[in-house]
C-alpha cells in the first residue's frame, strides 16, 4: 500500500490562498514560472566566471594559484549545479523537458556527477515525502551518521556531532566515485521499490567519469609543469572545501533542531498532517532575504518555497516566500521557520547529537525492559 497524505491542503484551504496569490504575481508581472532574463543573465556570469577560472587553473605558475584557481572553479561549478542543474533537474528553466534534462545532466555530469538515480530519488522520493521515516532517501545517510532512528545505531555515534564536519569533507569525492554507482545498484530504497535502470545509463556513467577525471585532473596536470601530487593535493583540498559548502547547505534545509520527522501510520499508513503544513514543518529556509543568498544558493535558502512550488524557477523564490509568510501570518498559523547559514550550522550539528542521545537512550531503556 502506498503512502498518502491525510489531505492535500489545510483544513483552512491556506494552499489555495498561497496558489491564488502566487498566480496574481505571476499574472500581474508577465511572469512565466520558468527562468527569466535575471536566470539567464545569472547562467552566462557563471560560464564567464568558470572560463576565467579554468584558464588560471590551467596556466597557474605557482601552487598557490593553482589551489586558489581550484577551490574558486569547483565552488563556481557547485554554484552553477545548485542554480541552474537544480532547476533544469525540476524543468523549470525553460520549460522544454528534453532541453532542461539536457542541461540538468550536462552541468551534473561535467562535475562528475551520474542525474538519472539521482533525479528519481529527488523528485520521486524526497520531494513528495520530506522527512518521512522509511520514505525519503535522503534518509538513507552514510552508516556513520544517523537520521533515521531505524539505522543501526552504534555507541560511537553520540560524537557524530564532533566528526561529522570531517566526514562532510569527503561528501562530493564519496558522491563522485562511489555513492553514483550505489544508486544504480541499489535500485529498491525508501519508497521507491525495483526502479529499472537502463544499461545507456551505466554507460553514461562510466563515460562522465571519465570526462570528469580528464577536465579535473589530466588536463591541469598536462598544462602546468608541476608534478601530478602537486595537481593531486589542489584537488582534494578543492573537494574538501566545496564538500563543506554542500553538505551544510543540503543537509540544514531539513535536518535541523527546528524542523520535524514523521513515522506514518502502521495501521492506515497515512501521514496525518495535510501535504502543505508537511513540506513547511519539514523544511527552513535560510537567510531568505538575502540578494546575496539568493544569488549563491539558487532556492535552498527559500527551500520552504521550493517543496511548495518545486516547477516554478528559484528565481521567484524570493517573492513566493513572502506570499507565504504574510498568508500564514494572515491566518494564525506558525509553521514558517528561517535562520542564518551559521546559525544552521550549529542547529545541524546539535540536531546530530539529540538524534543518537535519543536513539541510544531508547535503545538502552528497550535493553532494560527485556532484561527484566
């Protein structure tokens, strides 16, 4: 039996408000829910941005330019994947579907990234059910961190707060060169059950892999006359700072002190809240009125926005979070949260550390009771 939400909207119809606001914006702007001119101009400052870059990389006369060039074209492709890749992987940049997956798998794939598990699980599974035991496999973390109090838990893991930062800094290597390969094996996870992977996919794979270690690390190495350790050490210290970067951003969009988890219902397996008070109570934003922020992180700032209205381009996220903060201002309701990037950072890292206390505890207490 598939999982469903007890309803779509609040008993107060608060979604219909927020939609019929968000269609006079669109209507009274000329808008389409796509990319506008400001997401195209955003595009072409990233290529120009990445293009610099990668000539200085290219053409570095000393480690410290070599590494600086590194981290900064890295960072900029990280930056392009969350703005653009994020968007087109939802078809939302120019609303063309064949047109936004080729985008989506071409700014994922120069960055050695395999889309095709990846889009199903994001849209397939996150997506529809944010935090939701056993049916989000953004859930499904590494065996050393635990979200899941259903993850087998360990008594190392109440210092998972203290190690994770270190084991973040290998989030995009592991990602690249193990964690894609995972997602093509293991095709039945969360709630997504036998999902059928072509084999253009496989070679797609091993195809972007290797473009990926050419542009990265064979070029760099052909052009620059330093040795290939030298080129080595600038690349993982790359990924060792862009890995952070990412996995802050991910992670505090939903794992955070002031956000909710959800088992559903064994008996009915219903989740009991409506489908909008769901995706708002799951998700904060960060810094949402932030030019700055908005421009870095293509919508996981305005992540609220985006879980309510995943088709419509980052680039209205801004106004769209506004609509539904004053609608549920206007209507009682308290379910909006946001804070500073550093400020959920550190409600992450707590969130880490009551997570495996409380796992433990419980385990330690269902211990006692079977020994009686």
């Amino acid at each position: 039996m598939s999982l469903k939400y007890k309803s779509k909207d609040s008993s107060d119809h608060i979604f219909k408000q927020i939609k019929d606001k968000a269609d006079s914006y669109f209507a009274a702007n000329k808008f389409h829910k796509n990319g506008n001119i400001f997401l195209w101009l955003k595009f072409t400052v990233l290529i120009i941005l990445l293009a610099v870059v990668y000539y200085s990389l290219l053409h570095s006369q000393s480690f410290g330019q070599l590494l600086i060039s590194y981290i900064f074209f890295g960072w900029i492709f990280l930056i392009a994947g969350i703005n653009i890749g994020h968007d087109a992987a939802h078809g939302c940049v120019t609303g063309n579907k064949k047109i936004d997956n080729f985008l989506f798998q071409l700014i994922f794939g120069l960055q050695g990234l395999g889309g095709y598990m990846w889009q199903i699980r994001h849209n397939g599974s996150h997506h529809i059910f944010p935090n939701v035991y056993d049916n989000d496999t953004d859930l499904e973390m590494s065996p050393l961190v635990i979200l899941n109090p259903k993850q087998k838990v360990h008594p190392f893991h109440k210092y998972q707060h203290i190690y994770a930062p270190f084991l973040y800094m290998f989030f995009s290597l592991i990602w690249i060169f193990y964690e894609d390969f995972i997602f093509l094996l293991r095709t039945d996870v969360a709630n997504l059950k036998k999902v059928k992977v072509p084999a253009i996919e496989w070679m797609k794979l091993f195809f972007l892999k290797i473009i990926y270690i050419f542009m990265f690390l064979v070029l760099p190495f052909m052009s620059n006359s330093m040795p290939f350790i030298t080129i080595i050490a600038a690349f993982f210290i790359m990924h060792f700072v862009i890995s952070l970067f990412l996995a802050f951003t991910f992670f505090m969009s939903h794992h955070v002190m002031e956000v909710g988890y959800v088992h559903a219902e064994e008996k009915d397996h219903m989740i009991a809240n409506s489908w909008l008070s769901h995706q708002i109570t799951t998700t904060i934003d960060f810094n949402p009125e932030s030019k700055i922020a908005n421009f870095l992180f293509g919508g996981f700032n305005t992540h609220i926005a985006h879980h309510i209205f995943p088709d419509v381009s980052h680039i209205h996220y801004p106004a769209l979070t506004k609509i539904i903060r004053e609608t549920l201002e206007e209507n009682h309701v308290t379910w909006y949260k946001s804070f500073t990037f550093f400020r959920g950072i550190s409600s992450h890292l707590r969130h880490l550390k009551k997570t495996a206390e409380d796992i433990l505890a419980e385990k330690k207490l269902s211990s006692s009771l079977d020994a009686v």
